[in-house]
C-alpha cells in the first residue's frame, strides 16, 4: 500500500495526528535553528568581555553586549548595575538567566504535549475502529471479511501513526531539554567568573550606568 492508501485507510482520525505530526516537526525545526550553544553562549564572549570592558565604555558597549547573545544579556545585566555589591549583581543577572531560559523552552511544552497526546488519539482511533468492527458483526455477521478487515487495519494504522509521532516528539523533547540546561550550566559559570573578576579587578572594573 502507498502512503496515501494507508492515511486515507486509516480514517478520520488520522487528520489530527497528521497535524500532530507536522506541529511537532515545526517545532523540532525551529529549536534545532534557536538552540544552538554557540549562538546562544559564545564560548569566547566572558575573555572578550574582560579583555575590552572599561566603565568609560558605558550604554553603547553594554547594547552591544545584549545584541551579542543571551548569554551577553546576563553578563550585562552585572555590568550594568551600578554601585552594586556581589549579591546585588548576582541576583540581577540571575534575572536576566531565568528571562534566557525562559526563552529557550518556548515550545517544549508544546512539544512534550503532542508527545503525550499522540498515543491517545491513536488509541482513540483503535477504539472506533474496533467499534466498526463489532457493528459489521452485529450487521452482517463473522462472515463479512471485508468489513471486518477494514475496521482492524484502522484500528492499526492509527495506534502505529500515534506512537510515529509521539516516541520521536518524546525524543527530541527529551534532548532539547537537555541542551537547554547545558547552555544554562555554561551561562551561570561565565556569570560566576564574571563576578570573581570584578570583585578581583576593583572599582576600575566596575558597572556603568
């Protein structure tokens, strides 16, 4: 059977598994595009910062931080505090890491819902199919096999368009939880060397407003 023959076999209920299956793939695309580690967390930006950063650089250096990436965003927010403590720098760049984070899991939820849902749609199509199953029976009785066979092969094709989707949405769900908290664990250590190096380097280091 072609691909085709099996979706339109496989009856109503494969409509929204199919567009289960293409919001998945949408989101898997574009997180694959948006989480990129190098992109997000330069892995050169904290020398850089330290390398160039002077209080005389002011507004303009600290908007080009930001435009950097998301980690840039979080070392600006300790550069940009000023007359700050450690504890007063340390809070304000965790704001500004948990407004990141937020950021990179926009879609997940999405994404582990379909992974969820996927397997029930096709359970729920398993079930009208074996309805159509036993009202052929109760029709035309055991002997009509056509009847019989068509509402089996829906109650199968739909449990295996469900679990098609959903243990690949589970998958990529699962990873790109993952790469998000790597990227997190990389921001929160730039951040903690940040702030070792300014509490080092003394006031000539120190936020500009």
């Amino acid at each position: 059977m072609h691909v085709l023959e099996i979706v339109i076999a496989g009856g109503w209920m494969m409509a929204p598994i199919l567009l289960s299956m293409a919001l998945a793939m949408a989101i898997v695309g574009e997180r694959f595009w948006s989480l990129r580690p190098g992109q997000l967390a330069p892995a050169g930006l904290l020398g850089e910062v330290q390398a160039s950063w002077r209080p005389e650089s002011g507004a303009q250096y600290l908007q080009a931080l930001r435009s950097n990436s998301a980690l840039g965003r979080v070392l600006a927010a300790a550069l940009a505090s000023p007359q700050a403590d450690r504890q007063q720098r340390k809070e304000r760049m965790e704001e500004a890491a948990s407004q990141e984070i937020h950021d990179m899991e926009k879609f997940l939820n999405v994404l582990g819902t379909v992974a969820n849902i996927a397997p029930l749609l096709g359970l729920l199509g398993t079930v009208f199919g074996m309805i159509a199953v036993f009202s052929a029976i109760m029709l035309h009785g055991s002997g009509d096999t056509g009847q019989l066979a068509g509402g089996i092969s829906e109650a199968l094709i739909t449990t295996a368009a469900g679990l098609i989707v959903a243990i690949p949405a589970m998958f990529f769900y699962r990873f790109f939880l993952r790469r998000v908290d790597e990227i997190a664990v990389r921001m929160e250590q730039n951040a903690v060397a940040l702030l070792d190096w300014l509490d080092r380097s003394g006031p000539e280091h120190g936020a500009a407003s």
